[in-house]
C-alpha cells in the first residue's frame, strides 16, 4: 500500500521508483537488548 502511494506521486515529477524491499534488522540498543527494526529500501530513479 505504502509503495503504491509513493509510485502515484511521483509520475509527473520527473522521478520513476524501482525496486522496493521491505525487511528487518536485528540490533542491538543501547541498553544491550536485542531488538527487529523494520526496513524499506525505495529505489529512485531520475527520468531522462
């Protein structure tokens, strides 16, 4: 849903979207507990 919203507006403004990926992380906070932090890697390109 998210990656269609971003596909729609950005048609007429001189910027196409490639590939999109969604994942997560493992990490580690500062307090030294493991936490999953979600990930979307967008990829925009410039029309020529």
């Amino acid at each position: 849903m998210f990656a269609q919203i971003i596909v729609r507006r950005s048609e007429n403004s001189g910027y196409s979207i490639g590939e999109i990926k969604i994942g997560s992380e493992h990490l580690q906070s500062r307090d030294g507990r493991a936490r999953n932090v979600s990930t979307i890697d967008i990829e925009v390109k410039r029309n020529t």
